[in-house]
C-alpha cells in the first residue's frame, strides 16, 4: 500500500523498490536468427531474470543451463517481450516464419544481493 505521503514524495527509495537490478547483460541490440539454431547471448553467470523482445517474425528461443541442456523451443510472435521466469546461462533461437529473419533481443538481470536472505 502506497501512502499518500509517499506518493507525493515521488518513486519509493532504492532499497524496497522491486524492479532495480545490479548488474545487466544485453545483446546490445537486436540479433538477426536464421533457420539453424543459433547463440543469442551467453551471460557472464547465471542472471536472476531474464527478458526476450521479438522485433518483426516469430522466433523459437531454447535457454541453455549451466549443464549445456537446451530446453523445449518457446515459441514468441512478434512484438512481444517475453519474461519466461527460468533461470539460465544461454539464449539459443532460430526463425520460426520459413523465408524471414527473426530479430531477437535478450537481457540478463541481477538483482542487488541482500544482507537478510537466507536467516
């Protein structure tokens, strides 16, 4: 619950907002998929989130874990940004429209460690 102070006051402090992160990884822009599978980004560890936009086709994206197994393909139309809720070291894809180039861009985030977790 927001209190109306706090709402005037501006965005909550750092330390209990949800959605700040301390570390990013990102492919930079958008990667171009073909028909073969192929890397998107590999993330230097494994990030807490993950997030995949497709630009302009359809795209069937595999996240790797740190074992080297690829999942089962998720299938992401177009215009979409997809949080898929896994955790992984790779982003792996290919065009899923016959004839067309997929653009896909991947980001990695890592939440900011806190003194109380875990006791």
């Amino acid at each position: 619950m927001i209190h109306k102070a706090q709402a005037a006051a501006g965005p909550p402090p750092a330390a209990i907002r949800t959605d700040t992160y301390e570390r990013i990884q990102t492919t930079g822009g958008y990667v171009s998929l073909g028909t073969a599978i192929s890397d998107i980004i590999a993330f230097a560890g494994t990030p807490d989130r993950i997030e995949i936009v497709v630009l302009d086709f359809a795209a069937d994206i595999y996240f790797t874990d740190e074992q080297g197994r690829d999942s089962h393909p998720i299938r992401v139309e177009p215009a979409v940004a997809y949080d898929p809720q896994v955790r992984a070291r790779k982003v792996r894809g290919a065009n899923a429209v016959a004839g067309s180039v997929a653009r896909v861009q991947a980001v990695g985030k890592w939440h900011a460690s806190c003194p109380y977790e875990n006791g």
